[in-house]
C-alpha cells in the first residue's frame, strides 16, 4: 500500500533506465524517485496534520525533568517534551549525555553496541545545462575497482533530462575504500575518487561543482538482534528509539520499524 500511494502521487516512479552490473533478485521491483529520496520524507511530513518540523537541531543530551523528557541541543535553550522517538544512527543514540546514559539497561546496551554500519564517501559532480554525458548506461555498479562501486548520471536515472538542467553525476565509494579513509582529509580523499573515475570514465567532461559528502553510517551490516523495528528504552514518559539499525537498510526496513514505532507509540497515548 506504501508503494501503491507513492506511485499514484508520482513520488515514486518505476526503474526503468539502464543499469549495468545490478543484481536482480527474483520476484523485486525497483523504483526511483524524481525529485530525489528527500521527497519521500516530505510527503509524509506533509501528511502529519499540521505538525511543526524543525531541520538541524543537534541533539546532545536528554533527562527526565518533572516527568517530561528535557532535550538539550547544541543551540537553543532545552526543550521538554512528552514523548521522545529516536531514529538517528545507533552508535549517536549511545553517544547522548544525561540520564539516558543510565536509563539504558545492561541488555539493551549490548544488544545496540552489537549494531554495525558501513563507511562510504559520496561525490557529486553538477554540470551546466547543456552539458552532454556521452555513457550508454543511467548508473553502473563497478565490480572491478579498490575505490568506486556504483556511480548514476542522476538525472538519466530519474527520466529527467532537460535542456535547462544540467546533468549531474554522483558516485559512492567502496565499503573498503570508506573505512579506510574515513578519516583523511575530504580535499585529499576527493581528489583520489575523481582520479579513479577518470580512468573508469574518461570521456567525463570538467564539472561546474563538486561536492564530497562523508557518510559514516551508510548501511547498516548488522541490526539489533533478530531486528524487532524498536525498542522501549523508559514507558513512562516514553522514550522510544528505532530506524533502520533495528530493521534493514532499504525502504521496506524503513516501512517495518515505522509501523513497529507507530504501534508501540499508539499505545502509550
């Protein structure tokens, strides 16, 4: 039924461009989203009957406070709240300072220190509008190479090619290559992807910009033991925390802890 929505609303769109080198598993569809994965994330805001959605608040700490959960950011004064969902990566949730420190038992600690994630850098390359990228292919996934593993001309992915848009090219590393240079500097580290994807695909033209984006939790390579959707950390005020680290990496794994978080949220109100 998700995809049945998304589809009719034309957020999600058949894949029906070429890719080479992509394994398809028997009885899968794959789908695509024109105006990027972010506009997944919008509808549904958009569906939220009015809520108020706030960008860039970097949580550091949570307490109890009068029986509200008290969050304290990088900027802005704390806020209190009756309700508490956690969905960013696990290894930050373990990072959080104040009384969730204590809150979390023994049994769950283990259970999310057991949560692994992949390394991976991505690079955009933006053209001008005009620009011709003259591949047969809309993305490829490269088997052959310590550096790069799957690079997409991003707006042939997505059907969307216009002669007042330029072309863009994004490109993701190696798992290897991630981990490796995790920690390196950016301007070095996109240097060497853009040496590697000269020789992969020379006839590249010189971009207009580049962006090197550091994704340290790319995909998650081992859940929460037998991947419930989510865990009640405290039930009264509640303290809930989920994503895909308590399910799988790809939009059903999304679906299925959202579902989970909603039942379990449903239930405390």
């Amino acid at each position: 039924s998700f995809y049945e929505e998304l589809l009719c609303h034309g957020i999600l769109k058949p894949l029906t461009a070429p890719v080479e080198g992509m394994v398809a598993k028997e009885g899968s569809c794959n789908y695509m989203a024109p105006q990027g994965i972010s506009s997944v994330v919008k509808y549904y805001l958009n569906q939220s009957a009015g809520a108020d959605v706030f960008y860039e608040q970097h949580v550091t700490c949570i307490s109890l406070r009068d029986g509200k959960w008290e969050v304290s950011r990088k900027t802005g004064p704390p806020e209190q709240f009756d309700i508490v969902i956690l969905t960013m990566p696990v290894p930050q949730i373990l990072q959080l300072q104040g009384d969730i420190v204590n809150i979390i038992n023994e049994s769950q600690k283990q259970q999310l220190e057991s949560v692994s994630y992949s390394s991976r850098y991505a690079l955009g390359l933006f053209y001008e509008a005009g620009t011709r990228i003259d591949v047969p292919w809309a993305a490829q996934y490269i088997t052959d190479n310590p550096c790069i593993r799957f690079i997409s001309i991003d707006n042939k992915k997505r059907n969307i090619e216009s002669p007042e848009i330029g072309p863009s090219v994004v490109v993701h590393t190696t798992v290897a290559f991630g981990s490796e240079y995790l920690d390196s500097d950016p301007t070095e580290v996109q240097q060497l992807i853009l040496s590697h994807l000269e020789r992969i695909v020379p006839s590249l033209p010189t971009p207009a910009s580049i962006k090197c984006q550091k994704w340290r939790y790319s995909q998650v390579t081992k859940a929460v033991p037998s991947s419930p959707g989510q865990m009640i950390l405290h039930t009264q005020p509640l303290l809930i925390c989920g994503g895909d680290g308590f399910t799988c990496s790809n939009f059903d794994g999304c679906i299925d802890s959202a579902l989970s978080l909603a039942e379990a949220v449903k239930s405390h109100l």
